[in-house]
C-alpha cells in the first residue's frame, strides 16, 4: 500500500472527519515535497523544525495552521510509520493573534435577517439562536432535530465530538415546514432512481436504505449531486462557502459599521447567554468547547469588569 493511501486509511480507522483528512493529507504532501520527495522515514525531528519553521517565517501561517501541520505529522509518524518523531526541540511559533470576537446586538441581528430568506434564513437563525458553526449547521440531517425535548444534536463537530444544544422556539415551524419539503423532494426523487446522501463511515454497508430514507437526509442539501471518496454518486450537504457569502452579503446590505461573519452570530449566542446569567459552564457546553478558557473571552466582550468605572470626559 502507497504511503498516501496507509495515511488516509490510518485515519478512517481512527474515524477522522472527512474535511479533517483532506488538510492532513494536504500538509502531508506539502511536508514531503518541502523535503525535495524524500520518504519521511528517512527525516528526523530537524527537518520537521525546518518545516515548522518555514511555514511561520516564510509563508506567515496563522499559529492554528502551523498547529495543524505539525498534527499531521505527528500522525503520519505516531500512527502510520510507527516511528518515533525524535526531537523537534525549540522552534519558530507563528504569533497567535488576541482578537476579541465580532458580536452583535440582537436588534443588529434582526436588521441582518431581513437581508435574508428560505434556508439561507433559516441557517443562520440557527448559527444565532442554538450557537451552531457554520459547518455544523451545513451538515444537519433531519434525525437530528427533537422536537419533542426541543434539542438538536450536533454530530461530529470540531474535535470530532458530539453535543446536544438548544432548539429555538421560533425556528420550530420553519424547521417543520422545511423538513415537509425534503420528504417531497426525497419522494420525487424516489420516483426518478433517488440519489442517495452521503453517510458517515461504512454506515450504508449496515443500513443499506439509510441513503434513501427520511431521517438521514440533510436539512440543507446541495443542489446538486457528487462524487463520493470511494467514486458513487451522492447527494452532499450545501457547502459552507455558499452560506458564508450569503450571510457576509446580508450583513454588508445592513447598517453595521465593523466587519461580521457567520461566526459573529455563534459569538452573539454565547455574549448574549453570559449577559443574561446563564453559568459559563453551561455556554462551553451548548458550544461545544474544549476548554473554559475559549468560552471565557465571551465575558471580556461583555466589558462587566468596567462597571461603575467613569470615564474622566464625563
């Protein structure tokens, strides 16, 4: 088996996203190349720092992208080649910037909206009112909502971790209307030799209906169909950049003055939690992070620790 191919494997074993093993692959090739097609077995932890190095220096990656091409090799040594790394030692970290989040009010959000309709709408009430990321909210299928505990489970989000988050009241009929639609669709398809969607793993070995039936659709497909890693022909969920340009647009037609983004309305649902007293503990949770410590640059946006403190001018 070619090294590529045991790399690729070695991360479906370990049941990596697929977006996850397009950029460790990618950084993989570009570690190789960097080393003038050398076999990473024959390379020591020097050349590794040299890499490391280069992309900081010279191409003036971000600290999180440097971060991830040191991940994928790591990988390919830990897990594939199954030999020790050997030591990088000390080397060149890209500077990680401390940016506070973009947040809106809520009125901000409201006039947003309004430049807004259909599913586009309807995602971004979403991002804003239950804290989903852009990319979990393109990747919802209809299973995934629960009415009846007003929940939605978020598969497989970043870190590759599950979690369950709020349902907004007021997305529950258009969400029941807009699931209305995806069974006509799915029905229509039916009628013409259906597409199936493309499902997580070897899930469509054990279920082979799964592709075809109700819940495992995608809330927000793509409109059209694609191939999948193994060469069918799948119907895939709408992709991010779609949703991102929709939303940059509407918030550039709105009155606000500082640059948004989908992001913004996942920063606007945790500030807007916080503010109103909901336990920080809670907010990491409902987002789906890691750490306190991410979920904690939310209170420095809401300024509290200025309160009763006077400006001189009055």
């Amino acid at each position: 088996m070619k090294l590529m191919e045991r790399v690729k494997a070695t991360m479906r074993v370990k049941r990596y996203s697929l977006r996850t093993e397009k950029t460790y692959c990618y950084w993989i090739r570009f570690y190789i190349r960097f080393n003038n097609l050398r076999h990473p077995a024959t390379l020591t932890g020097h050349e590794v720092r040299q890499f490391l190095e280069y992309l900081a220096i010279e191409r003036h990656v971000a600290a999180a992208t440097q971060n991830q091409a040191l991940n994928a090799i790591v990988l390919l040594y830990r897990h594939v080649l199954d030999q020790p790394l050997g030591e990088i030692g000390q080397f060149s970290r890209a500077k990680r910037p401390q940016r506070l989040p973009v947040v809106l009010s809520h009125q901000e959000v409201m006039e947003v909206f309004q430049h807004l309709s259909g599913s586009m709408l309807l995602m971004a009430s979403l991002m804003y009112g239950s804290g989903l990321r852009v990319s979990e909210a393109c990747r919802l299928r209809v299973k995934d909502i629960d009415f009846s505990r007003q929940i939605i489970t978020v598969y497989a989000g970043k870190g590759n971790k599950d979690r369950t988050t709020l349902l907004p009241p007021s997305c529950v009929q258009p969400l029941h209307t807009h699931i209305q639609m995806a069974e006509q669709q799915l029905n229509a398809r039916l009628e013409a030799n259906a597409t199936p969607v493309s499902l997580p793993y070897a899930l469509d070995r054990k279920y082979p209906n799964a592709g075809i039936s109700l819940a495992w659709q995608w809330l927000f497909p793509s409109s059209r169909p694609c191939f999948d890693e193994r060469g069918r022909v799948v119907l895939h969920h709408i992709h991010a950049s779609a949703v991102q340009k929709a939303v940059k647009y509407a918030m550039r037609s709105s009155s606000l003055t500082r640059p948004g983004s989908c992001h913004s309305l996942r920063h606007s649902f945790a500030t807007q939690l916080l503010s109103q007293g909901t336990d920080i503990r809670t907010v990491q949770e409902l987002l789906g992070h890691k750490s306190i410590e991410t979920t904690q640059i939310y209170t420095h946006v809401l300024g509290n620790g200025f309160a009763g403190v006077r400006s001189p001018l009055g």
